[in-house]
C-alpha cells in the first residue's frame, strides 16, 4: 500500500469512532455501577467499625481502674 492510495482520515470518521468508544464506555459503566456503588458502601462500613473498634481500645489503655478502700 503506498501512501497515494491510503485514504485520509476525516473529522468525520475520528467524531464517529470517539462516539462509537464513548458508547461502549457509558455501557460498560452503567453495568458495573450498582457493584461499585455497593463496594464502596461496604468499604465505608469497615472503615467506620475498624475506627471504632481502634478507639475503643485505645479508651481501654487510657482508662485507669481505681479502687477506694475504706480504711
């Protein structure tokens, strides 16, 4: 194939494969968002267990237990 008789890409053929591959993208994200949205309220959760979970145990370390005795 020489150079003369390859055809020259338009404004047009780049417009419709840029909308060919952004529909196929918007496919692919509609698929996938009800999983990515339910990862994420999972990730959310542990992050706010794992914070409570450390805080209380460090509330444990700081809490001195005292004992008053009558004498």
């Amino acid at each position: 194939m020489t150079l003369k008789d390859s055809k020259k890409i338009t404004k047009e053929d780049l417009e419709a494969k840029l909308r060919e591959i952004h529909g196929d993208v918007n496919k692919a994200v509609d698929v996938a968002r009800p999983a990515l949205s339910a990862a994420a309220v999972a990730v959310g959760v542990v992050v706010i267990v794992v914070t409570f979970a450390i805080g209380m145990k460090m509330g444990r370390k700081k809490n001195a237990v005292i004992e008053i005795k009558r004498i």
